[in-house]
C-alpha cells in the first residue's frame, strides 16, 4: 500500500446526508473487473439515464477535476458492506474523506486500502463544504503525523485517529503486511514450541 503521510488536493464537497455505498458504486457494476469499474464511481448520480454528465453533480464541474479530497454531510457511506466503495474511489484519485460521521464498515474498509477517513464537528463540516462551492478548486491539507486539516479557510482543525491504524497508513501497509513482517520471529517461535512441546 502506498503510505500516508500529507495531502494537499482540490476537495469535492458532497451534500447529500445518508449517501450510500450504492449511490457510490451502484451493484451492477460490482461484477466487473476492478479497473473496468472506475468510471462507475457515483454513476447515477453523475449521469442521466441517457449516460450524459449532470451539470450539478460536483465531479462534473471543472473547478473540482482533479480532486483527490471528499467533504461530505453526515453517515457518509453508510449500506451494505461492498469494499468497492472505498476501491472504486481510491482508484478515482480519491485518498481523504471529511464527514461528521461514516458508515461502520465503510470507515473500516478505508484503512485496508490506504484511505483516510477523517471525522470533524458537524458544523465545521458544513463549513468547510460552504467555502468549497464558493472557491471551486480550493484546496485542503492534511497532516496524518500531526493529526490536522487545514481548510480552505486556512483554518487548522485537529482529529481523533486510533494510534494502530495511524501507523499502519504512516508506514503503508495492513494487518496482512504488519503480520508478515514478524515472519522470521513467527517461524522462530514455532519452531521453539515444537522442541518444547512435541506433543502439541
């Protein structure tokens, strides 16, 4: 995994509470290879049903090409289970997610893939989305070390972040990768056990 350190991107500001794993990545698309799903990112909502772009939809709009930042409203995420929600972004560009609050499952599968979810006051949410659709292309950074976002504002917030998984996108790798780099104390220990307890 590509590790996580700081980002500094154009951030899309999205609207809509309760958006769900669905709307993000629509289930018919589910089957298709990974890389043939890239352009379903958000399909329904971007595009009409005659597959031309929705003027309206953020992702449409020129000022926010580009972006590689997400601010959403509350529940971020939220439905079923599907990691393609978080895939189907990152490989869209997207690394960093800005909510008050996400879906359980889809805050977790954020961490798998070398996403950062990041929870601020409601408020301070809202607005920083404000400031975005005033100044299309603004920026934000973020700090994973220090644990901080800058808005577009140049407003410096602080966010909460367990210390396991901020090292694990630090250093850029998962649970898997964490586990198999103490290999070589593994196959020690189990070959200590074998001559210690034969009978096991």
């Amino acid at each position: 995994m590509e590790p996580f350190t700081t980002l500094e991107a154009v951030a899309i500001p999205i609207d809509q509470p309760n958006l769900d794993t669905d709307q993000i990545i629509p289930a018919r698309f589910l089957g298709k290879p990974r890389d043939s799903q890239v352009k379903a990112v958000f399909h329904d909502l971007r595009y009409a049903p005659d597959g031309t772009p929705r003027p309206e939809f953020v992702m449409n709009q020129k000022g926010f090409a580009g972006a590689r930042i997400v601010v959403a409203e509350r529940n971020f995420a939220c439905g079923s289970s599907r990691e393609n929600a978080v895939t189907v972004m990152v490989d869209n560009g997207l690394r960093a997610f800005i909510a008050p609050s996400f879906g359980d499952i889809f805050f977790n599968n954020c961490f798998q893939n070398a996403a950062l979810p990041v929870r601020l006051e409601a408020g301070r949410v809202a607005e920083i989305r404000a400031a975005l659709h005033a100044a299309p292309g603004a920026r934000i950074r973020i700090d994973l070390a220090s644990q901080t976002v800058v808005g577009p504002d140049g407003r410096t917030d602080r966010f909460e972040i367990d210390s396991f998984r901020k090292d694990c996108l630090l250093k850029g790798v998962d649970e898997v990768n964490l586990t198999l780099g103490y290999e070589a104390e593994i196959a020690a220990f189990e070959t200590k056990q074998r001559g210690e307890m034969s009978w096991l």
